[in-house]
C-alpha cells in the first residue's frame, strides 16, 4: 500500500487525514502561497490530539523565496526547538543560496536543532540550480526525505526526472513526489517515478459561510471569494488505495 502525507492547515484537516488512511501530516498555514510556519496553537492542537499518525510541521519563517538571512535562520531554529520539545515527529525544512544551490550552513543549523526528529527538505530543491549536486548535499546534511515535483510545476509533470532521483538516492533518502498530486495522477505518478511515498493537500471546494459585505475581497483570487480549500478524507482514502 502506498503512502500518503496530507498537508494541513488545522487539527480539523488532520482528523480528515487520519481518517482517510494517511500516514503522516505535514502542518503548515498560508498553503496557497505555498506554505509558512503555523502557530504554535496549531501546532499544540494537533500534537495533543493524540492522532494515530506522524506531525511534521513546515518550518518556513516566511512566503517568498529560499533565501534567508541569519536572523530569520534563528527564529527557524526556535520553532524548530519547540517543536522538538513538544513531541512533534518531524519538521520540514530548506534554504537556499542567492546563487541557487543548498545553503548548507543554514540547513545545517536546523538539522542540529531538530535532534532526534525527522528531517524534509522541502520544494526548495525545485528551483536550486544543480539538483544532482544538491540531493547529495541534503543526504549528507542527514535529511530522511525529499518533497520534490522534479522541478517541474506539478509532480505529473516531472515524474520522469523524480524517477532519476529515485535511482540517484538509491535508498539513501525517500524522494516524495508532490504538488498537484490527486486521485487522477497518483498512479501514473507512482508507475512512472518509482516512488512510494506522496504529498497531497487532498483537498476538495467548500462554502465559507460567513456573511461578508460585497464591496471587499480578502481572497487571492476574487473569482474564489466565499470558497474555502480544506482536505478531505473520502480524497486521501482515493490516494491510498487506488490501483
């Protein structure tokens, strides 16, 4: 049976992964811009609900690029820090250089922060400029796994260079295809990249139902005004077991 990690913004979303078989949780908040740290509410919430799965949380102290400066490497570093010591499984982490390769010193720092915790690194490896070199360079930091899309736009579209990495990592770190991962592609995903473990926010279209006037928009995307995104069990049972 495959492997399903469901990126969530709630304890609510998480309940919903449980449900739906999923094995593990990546928690983040802001997933549609690609995902920052959430509270530490959240993160408390979801942690002493006692789910039956993994907690990772999504370490990223800000939307935007990879590139951090020092400060923000240090507050990383202190989220990374409660979040050990609060009992969470793991935490996700990347940066990048202006150059566009690992900023190992960084990562570095995080990875010794996390102990004993799992460590992701995260789609920052989408855009680094020389993905050979750096996969080696984040198993040797101690990374268990990589979140990629094959740095393409979607995991569908770089299945085939993720199916390289397979190859390249040869067992020594699990390459996780994600983004855009849905019960219409995980197959074809899984076929093509060899992989075993996959991302997904799982997520399906829902009525936010709070009254709003008409003259002001807080959505993204205006067109989306009123709908909310929120992961789903009968989506995440789709992915564990379709064949």
């Amino acid at each position: 049976m495959r492997k399903i990690e469901v990126c969530c913004s709630s304890l609510d979303e998480a309940r919903e992964a449980e449900a739906g078989g999923a094995i593990r949780v990546e928690l983040c908040a802001a997933i549609t811009c690609g995902g920052v740290t959430p509270s530490h509410g959240t993160i408390r919430s979801v942690v002493e609900a006692g789910l039956k799965l993994d907690v990772n949380v999504l370490i990223r102290s800000r939307e935007g690029g990879f590139c951090y400066s020092p400060t923000e490497v240090e507050t990383m570093c202190q989220d990374i820090e409660y979040c050990r010591e609060l009992g969470v499984n793991g935490v996700v982490i990347g940066a990048l250089t202006p150059e566009g390769d690992i900023d190992v010193p960084a990562c570095r720092k995080m990875v010794a922060a996390a102990g004993d915790m799992s460590v992701t690194f995260h789609r920052a490896f989408d855009i680094c400029r020389n993905p050979v070199q750096a996969l080696e360079e984040i198993i040797a930091l101690g990374c268990e796994r990589l979140l990629t899309s094959g740095q393409q736009g979607t995991a569908a579209q770089g299945a085939a260079f993720i199916a390289e990495l397979v190859e390249q990592a040869a067992g020594r770190i699990i390459v996780m295809p994600g983004a855009g991962i849905n019960p219409g592609n995980i197959v074809e995903v899984e076929r093509v990249s060899g992989a075993t473990e996959f991302h997904s926010t799982s997520a399906v279209d829902a009525p936010d139902c709070a009254y709003r006037g008409q003259a002001v928009s807080f959505a993204a995307n205006p067109q989306r005004e009123g709908i909310i995104r929120h992961s789903s069990r009968e989506v995440v049972a789709q992915l564990v077991s379709l064949v």
